[in-house]
DNA sequence: ACAACGTATATTGTCAACAATACCTGAGTC
DNA sequence: GACTCAGGTATTGTTGACAATATACGTTGT
C-alpha cells in the first residue's frame, strides 16, 4: 500500500493499517462504541501508537471520536454511498483525463494486460467476485496514479477508495454486470491509449454513473438498506 | 473551524490547530526539518499530543515523516498548485450543482447577503486583501457546505482548501481580478437561486479555471517559482 | 412513581521515563 | 586526499503510570 516501503515499519502503521483492513473488512462493525484497550488487546498494541493511528483514521472520516467518551466505527447511510459515487464520477473522470494525456506507453499497455486477465477470469466463470472486488479497484487505482496528480491520486486511494470498499464488503454491493463493466473499462483504456482525455472523462464518468444507478436501484428495491 | 464546538477541547485538537495554521501561514516554512521537542517548546505542549497531531496532519499531506528521521512540512511545487485547482475544478463544479438542488432559499439568501458585503468592501478600495482571502473562502466554504455532502465538504474543507491557503499566504497569488471574481460569483449564485444545478457546476467550473489560468500565466511570467 | 442530583467507576487524555534508530563525526585505510 | 566504516549522540518511537472526565448507577426529594 505504502509506495516506497519506508525501510522501517513502526507501531502506528501497523495500528493503522490493522484498524483500517479491520473496518474495511467489517470486522469492526459501524456504531459500534469501541474501547482503547479492546483494540489494543485484539491487535496487540499498546495506547500509544493506537492513539497515534485512531487520529489519522478520525482525519479520514472512518471513524468519529467524541473526547473521553470512545471511539465509533462511522456509521454510513446507502445516501452517503451514493453521494460518494457522485464524488469518484467527477475524480475520476478528471483522472482519466489526465491518465490519457501522461500515462506512458508501458503503463497503458499493462493497463490492457490486466483488462485481459480480468476477461479470462470472466469467461471462465470463476472468480468473478475477485473481479468485482479486487479487479475493479486495481483498474481505478492504475488510473488514479497514472494521472501524475499527486494529490487526486492520494484522495482517491487514500480515502474514497476505502470508504467505497467498505460498503462493498459490507453489503457485497456491485454485484451484476460484470460483463458490462469489463466493456466500459476495455472503451476507457481505448481512449487513454489514443490519448483522447476529453473521451476517457467522459466514458469515465459514464462508466461511475451507471454503478451508481445500479446502486440506487438496488435501494429502490430495498436490497440496500443500511 | 470545528462544526460543533465539542464541548472539551483537547491538547491534541489545539496542537493540530496550532500546526495547521502554522503551516497554512508559512510560520513553518515547507523543507525544514524540524524536531519534535522545538514544536513542543513552542506551542507548549507535551509530545504525546504533539505526535497524534503530527500523525494527523501526515495523513492530510500537509507534511511528512520518515521514521527516525523527523518531519518536515510538505514542500510544494508550482506545478503542483495547478493540479490542486484541477481538482477544485470538478470537485468545486459538484458542490455547486448539489447545492443549487439542496440549499435552502435561507441559505441562498445568506449567500447573497457575503457577496453585497465583498462588493463593498471592492468598492471602498479597501479589504481588498480580505476579500481575496478570507472572502473568497467563505464564499466557496457555504457552496460545500451548501451541497450537503458530506464526505464532498469534509474533502473541500478539511484537504484541499488548507493546501491552496497554504499557497497563497506562501506567494500571495490569487492578486488581481477582484471584480471579476465577483461578478463571476454572483453569477454562480444567480444560478444556484433559480435552481439551475447545471449552470451552476457549469460557472464554477469556468471560474475555478479562470483562476487556474490566472496562476498558469504568472508561473509563465516567473512570478511564481517556488 | 418519577425526576434530579451526587457519587463511583471505567475509560479516555496526558505525562515523563525508557528503548531503538538514523544521522553525524572521527579515525583509519586505499 | 577521498572514501569507508565504526561509534557516539541526539532525536524519534514506545511504554507504563497518572490525571481528568463522561457515563452509569444509586440515592433522595417531590
């Protein structure tokens, strides 16, 4: 996750980074009112470093804190989902922008080799949650940092992309279309490749439009309910 | 600065406030590396609540610590700034339009109310760097607020507008175009007032990049190397 | 019986001492 | 003379104990 691996790996990244998988993964459940002392049990962790990973956590908005009165997993409403794929629609599409006009030859070209892989897994009919979950994600975030924007790159891997994998593991949302995706990730790459930014915004935008309407419509159907 | 005044206000709240603003008015110039214990003389505090700060403000990439090594305040590229303000464009384009749809007529009315009173401040030939500053803040600070999303404001309010701060106390940019920032802002909320969500996003897209382009000239012109 | 108050407790916030590590200085060698 | 390597030092990371506060419970008064 870290980019260059900082040599030496100290308590509070391994704090932050256990808390963060933990609520990503829902281990930790959202509204939960969790002591120090549990996490530092659970994750063998002394208050320190904890206390150190809880501030950068609250400063993502992954969880709140309420001075002396504990630590809660930040409950998230299916609106909240919603607004935050507005959100990625206009990051994103911006990314894929910039990715069209500074991404090198090599990076677009494995962009379309894992575009590749990704179809093989589909047609062969296994892994298609690897897909969803993980496949997905790895095609948004070569994107994000081929953009060169530092801090786009750093917002959307830093923050949204979490808060978005949350949900995602929570209600094993982004079901369906599978197919579809792959389609409009394959349109994408087309564009980036012939260095057309205004066209890869666009069917970027279009792309993160189309799963937000397919969220809203699983809430219209009460399968989302939070 | 914080919503809702949480009643007890925490030395590691004041350490961060008072390293951000520190930061954001260049009292801590960005590249030096400087040390816990001077922090902690400085702001009278103690390096517990020092470190949670610090921890924080790594997490918002407003510096960064290399373990062992100590911190050093972020230090910013010229180019950098620019692709800052390509992401107010789009991000800054949504808040507008959300807030065309769900901003009340009080707070529309409020809205109009700063801008009368940045016009006089113009006119009367004085506050002219409060406008530029804090007025243009606040006048962008109700639009995200205005979207009523959250995750889009805390990102607006909490990141992005703390790094461009940080830029224009640094090099006093954003010089000029008074009037015409105003009668652009006006236009944007003329939009917001009748509802029209996509000229809204449409305007404050044009606006942000006038200014982009603003700050692109005068990095042509060498005024603004850092 | 219900509400309000005061106390008790458990949890969080804070502090100061200890341990580990990166940087700097100096000597030694090529 | 320049480079390498080793040790010292100062700074950071970590720990455990202490202080402050919010919640919960029991008591008391109406």
């Amino acid at each position: 996750m870290s980019e260059l691996a900082s040599q030496t790996y100290t308590r509070a990244d391994e704090a932050f980074d256990c808390l963060q998988t933990a609520i990503v993964k829902g281990d930790l459940a959202p509204g939960d009112k969790i002591g120090e002392l549990d996490l530092c049990s659970r994750f063998e962790l002394t208050r320190g470093p904890l206390r150190e990973a809880l501030g950068r956590l609250e400063s993502r908005g992954l969880l709140v804190r309420r001075p002396h009165a504990g630590v809660k997993v930040v409950s998230v409403s299916a609106s909240e989902l919603v607004e935050l794929y507005r959100i990625r629609e206009v990051m994103e599409g911006l990314a894929a922008r910039q990715a069209a006009e500074r991404m090198t030859d090599q990076e677009i070209a494995d962009l379309q080799a894992t575009l590749n892989t990704h179809e093989a897994m589909i047609d062969e009919a296994r892994g298609q949650a690897y897909y969803q979950a993980e496949g997905d994600y790895d095609f948004h975030h070569r994107i994000a940092t081929g953009s060169r924007n530092t801090k786009l790159a750093q917002m959307l891997l830093g923050d949204l992309y979490y808060m978005v994998r949350m949900y995602r593991y929570r209600l094993s949302t982004s079901a369906g279309r599978p197919h579809l995706a792959l389609g409009e990730h394959r349109r994408i790459v087309e564009a980036i490749a012939q260095r057309d930014g205004e066209l890869a915004e666009f069917l970027m935008k279009r792309h993160i439009n189309a799963a937000r309407k397919n969220i809203e419509k699983k809430i219209e159907e009460g399968l989302l309910t939070i």
